[in-house]
C-alpha cells in the first residue's frame, strides 16, 4: 500500500499555497532555503494541455520537481474527466506525493474553460472528475475549493458533495469565487465546517486557507479550532518569505534570499526554453521593504531589463 501523505503529517502542519506564476520550482526552492514549510504545492497543471501533444512539454515543465522538495503535491485543473485521470495517473512517476484538483480558482479564462471555481456550479461533473482522478492513481488525491460560487451559504451543499467522494484531504479557502479576495476570510465558519468534515468523511484532513500572514497566525487559528489538521498560507510569503518559521529576519536575511532567488533565477533560464526576466521583477518588493531608500533602489530594480542589470544596481547601493 502506498504511504498517505496526508496521513504521516503532525497536526498542525503549514502549507504553502498553490499560486500561478508564483510558486514554480524556483520560488519553492527560495521558500525553503527561508524556512520550510511542512508541504508544498506546485502551481496549478492544465489536465487537457498535459494530455495533448502540443501542451505536454509546458505541464511537464511546470510538473518539474527537484531532489529536496518532497513531500510536494502537483496541483491540477481541468473540466475533461478522462484528461483527469491520464494526467493523475502520470504523476507518482514524477515524484509527486499527492494530487490535488482545484475546484476554486476564479480567474475569468479558467471559469470560461469550465474549470477552477466553475466546477462549483457542476457538481456532478466536479464529481466525475474527482473519480477519475481517484481511481487512476496510487497516490492520495485532495481538493481546494472555495465556500461557494457567489454566496457564503453555499458551502452546506457545495462541501458536503466533496466529502462524500472521501478525499484525502480538503483544502477550503473561506471565501466565495465572487467575492475574490475582497473581503476577509470567513474564520466564523470553520468549526461548521469541522463538524461537516466529522460527519461525513472523518478521515479527510481539513486545510484552512484565506488571509494566514505567518506561523503565529497559524497557530493563533488552530488553537481556536483544534479540528482542523493543517493551514495553508499564499500571499503570506510577499509580507515576509519566513513566515513558515518564527524568526524575523533582518534586512541582510532579506538580500542574500533576494541573491539566492536571482541565482536560482539563472539556473533555470538556462534550463527552460521561455523563463523570461519580467515576471521576475514583481518579487523584488519581497526583499526590499521597510528600510531607507528601499522605495528607490526598488524603482531602479523595476528599470532593469536582465539579472546582470539588477545585479549591477544592487552592487551600486552595496546593500
Ligand atoms: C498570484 C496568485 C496565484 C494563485 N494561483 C493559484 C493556483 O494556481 N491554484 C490555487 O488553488 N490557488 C491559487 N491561488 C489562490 C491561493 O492558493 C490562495 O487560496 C489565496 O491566495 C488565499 O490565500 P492567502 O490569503 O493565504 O493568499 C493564487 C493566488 C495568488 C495571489
């Protein structure tokens, strides 16, 4: 039988999120070298593009794990349930721990294409997806959802239609796609939602997640609902790389992570065909913050055009 890690994990345990254009190998790596959490999470993987000839190499790239990540979940998405299972069924094989399908994500173009938070409107499909996933592959399969499409009161029949499938665990971002991440997190509704998951599938481990800003926090949010198994924290990481530990790091912390993650950054665009330098920029305000002339030297960093221009730049202010 195959180890559930969801089931080796000591409660409570933190969770990085999945987050697109974000969390891909080379951030993750950035994370831990900051301080590990207990799991990670890929970006999500298009089922369809994995299972076509022409988007296979791009998921597989996005699919890439390295030595030292593990336990690590591949997150994917979709809306065609054969794609599910033939995508599921591929990813033991690339030293993935667990699978997780979102059932959450608001983004326009992934609703259109059915996917992401429009499986809340499905449920029947949701389900079918969720199956095939299940019973193509040896590993633990979860979810991530939201409460609901466009009302909160959605989640007492949304959530019960997941549980009743016995995921191995289920990640609930406590708020509705309709609301993004415009308001703050239903917290007032989670020891619902711990009696819902007792009731219905014991077994399932419930992940909270919405506006957890660090390890204290985190703790702070399972004393107050020592039902829940894990929490997951996303933009967490832009307020401060640590926030998995509970060390606050000095302003040199900051720069050498910035240097690692530019290091990293080289790696890969070796490596990978299209790693552009762009996206590259918005992570800057991560590691210059809250000093003075950080402002500055961060509008001077946003006019480069490669790492070998922000490199310079940092070497003019030595910080
Ligand atoms: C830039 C960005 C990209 C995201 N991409 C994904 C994704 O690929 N899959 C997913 O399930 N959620 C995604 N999310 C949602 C986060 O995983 C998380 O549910 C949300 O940010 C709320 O948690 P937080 O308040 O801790 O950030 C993304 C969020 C952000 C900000």
């Amino acid at each position: 039988m195959k180890m559930n890690i969801w089931k080796e994990l000591t409660r409570p345990f933190l969770v990085l999120a999945p987050m697109e254009g974000v969390t891909d190998v080379v951030f993750r790596e950035v994370i831990c070298a900051a301080g590990r959490p207990d799991l990670l999470f890929t970006e999500f993987t298009n089922v369809s593009s994995y299972a076509s000839e022409k988007g296979r190499a791009n998921a597989l790239e996005r699919l890439e794990v390295r030595e030292g990540e593990q336990p690590i979940i591949a997150q994917i998405w979709g809306k065609n349930p054969g794609h599910f299972a033939e995508c599921a069924g591929a990813l033991e094989k690339l030293g993935f721990a667990g699978v997780d399908i979102n059932f959450g994500c608001p983004d326009k173009n992934v609703n259109k294409a059915g996917g992401g938070a429009a499986m809340i409107k499905t449920p029947e499909l949701a389900v079918e997806c969720l199956k095939n996933a299940m019973g193509s592959t040896r590993l633990p399969v979860s979810v991530k959802t939201r409460l609901g499409w466009s009302d909160v009161a959605e989640f007492r029949e949304w959530l019960p239609v997941l549980l009743r499938e016995k995921p191995s665990a289920l990640t609930i971002h406590l708020r509705t796609k309709k609301e993004m991440s415009k308001v703050p997190a239903h917290y007032e509704l989670i020891p619902e939602i711990i009696r819902m998951r007792d009731k219905i599938s014991p077994d399932t481990k419930l992940v909270i997640n919405g506006d957890i800003r660090n390890k204290a926090h985190a703790m702070e949010l399972y004393r107050a609902n020592t039902g829940v198994d894990g929490l997951m924290i996303g933009r967490g990481v832009f307020a401060n790389p640590y926030c998995f530990t509970d060390y606050a790091p000095t302003k040199e912390d900051l720069m050498k992570l910035l240097n690692l993650h530019l290091d990293l950054y080289e790696k890969q665009r070796k490596k990978v065909a299209k790693y552009p330098y762009e996206p590259l920029k918005h992570f800057y305000k991560i590691y210059i913050n809250n000093f003075s002339g950080a402002s500055e030297l961060r509008a001077k960093l946003m006019e480069t055009h490669s790492v070998e221009e922000a490199r310079a730049v940092l070497a003019e202010v030595a910080v």
